[in-house]
C-alpha cells in the first residue's frame, strides 16, 4: 500500500516535469536570436539630429513634400507596409509564398523579427527622438501612429533585417527582394511617421543584426532548415544557386 500511494504521489511530478521541460524547449525556440545586451547602438550610430537643428527641418520639409504628392496607391501600400511581417514580401516572391505553406520558415522569420524589437527598443527610449507629426501640426501621418521614439526606426531595421536573410535564402532574388526592403523602409516616411535619418539609421542597425545573426549556431540551425523549406515549396531546388 506504501509502494502504490507513492507512486501515485510522484506521478503528478513526473508529469509535470515533462512539461515543464517541453515549455522551456519551446520558450528558448520562441525567444528572439539577440537582443541589445549583444548590440550597443549607441557606439555604432550617431545621436539623432536634434530638433530645431537645419537637418532635421530639412527633413520635415522632405515628408512635407512627400504628403502633397503622395496618391491613394502610395497611401495604401505604406499602410499595408506597417505591419511587421515577412509577408509583406510575398509581390516578390511569389502566390506560394504564404504562411500556412511554411510553417518551419514562419517560426524562425518570427523570431528573426522579434530580435530587431528586442535590440531596437531599448535605444528608441535612450534617444527618445520626437515623432514628425509630434513636431509639427503639418504632418498628416496615414498609418497608425506610435509615440515610442523615431530614432532609429524599427521597420527600416527590421525591413532591412528581413530583405537579408531572405535574400541569402533566395540569391536569385536578391536584388528584387532588397529593392522591396527599400520601399518598405521608405513607405515609413511616406506614412508621416520617420524622418530620412531614422531611416538610414535603421537600415544600418539592420544590416548589423543580420550579420550578428550570422555567428549563432542556432540562427543558422534554423535558417537551413527554413531555407530549405521555402525553396521546396517555391521549386527553385534544394541549394541557392551560386552567384557571380
């Protein structure tokens, strides 16, 4: 009777051990690749243009521009480009290239987003940089507004970020794909929410990010496994072919 209550006490235990176990598994696989303990922005950039400075109302006057000119297709497409997402890169890559056809390269491009966040926050609030519609009643932004800092911009990194990796995936793409990382950082300023520096800056910041990525073993495992999952599902072969 002593043996049986045991074992009936330690089963529960055993239980959830094992699912303790699997939830950790799963929270080191979910949680971003790096953060801003690996990527000190503030040695790698310059502070932003302050605000009453000739740059930064040279800039004002660029997304003034841009507002008076900009059509209800630039509208739309700028608005459609907030979303942070590899999914915006679809008009490149193709009708296949749709999340429920990728599972295995979905999670990993999520996790390659969330490491832009988790470095770039932390210096959005260190800078603190004034949003352009916060700085003048004149800017009429089209996409949802933020008040985090501008600089540097988190999309522009993260479009960058993106436009990388998936090029590295799909050479044969790349000039397409880093051509539509542009627009999609640009489309930002566009929206009336970044100035041009923000938007250098970030595709600066995720230029470095992409190749700090590159010197993780657990980056890498999972960017052959979603590299090799995409080019399955596109057709284009097991192996990116070699460019000249």
């Amino acid at each position: 009777m002593k043996v049986i209550s045991m074992r009936k006490f330690i089963a529960p235990f055993i239980v959830m051990s094992f699912l303790a176990a699997g939830a950790s598994v799963q929270a080191r696989e979910e949680h971003p690749f790096i953060t801003s303990k690996e990527i000190d922005l503030v040695k790698l950039l310059p502070p932003p243009p302050a605000n009453d400075s000739l740059q930064t109302k040279a800039e004002l006057s660029e997304i003034l521009a841009l507002q008076a000119a900009r059509t209800p297709e630039m509208v739309a497409r700028s608005q459609a480009d907030a979303s942070e997402e590899i999914w915006r890169f679809a008009d490149v890559m193709g009708v296949k290239f749709k999340r429920e056809q990728l599972p295995v390269f979905a999670k990993f491009f999520q996790r390659v987003v969330d490491s832009e966040g988790a470095v770039v926050d932390t210096y959005k609030d260190v800078w603190k940089r004034p949003r352009p519609f916060m700085a003048s009643d004149m800017v009429k932004p089209v996409v949802k507004l933020s008040r985090s800092g501008a600089y540097p911009s988190g999309h522009a990194t993260a479009g960058t970020l993106m436009g990388i990796v998936l090029s590295n995936m799909v050479p044969e793409k790349r000039a397409e794909i880093m051509a539509r990382a542009a627009e999609y950082a640009n489309n930002r300023i566009i929206g009336g929410v970044h100035y041009r520096s923000d938007i250098e800056t970030g595709r600066i910041t995720g230029t470095v990010i992409a190749a700090r990525l590159q010197t993780r073993d657990d980056f890498n495992t999972g960017f052959i496994a979603a590299r090799d999952e995409l080019r399955s599902v596109l057709e284009l072969g097991p192996e990116p072919v070699a460019e000249k």
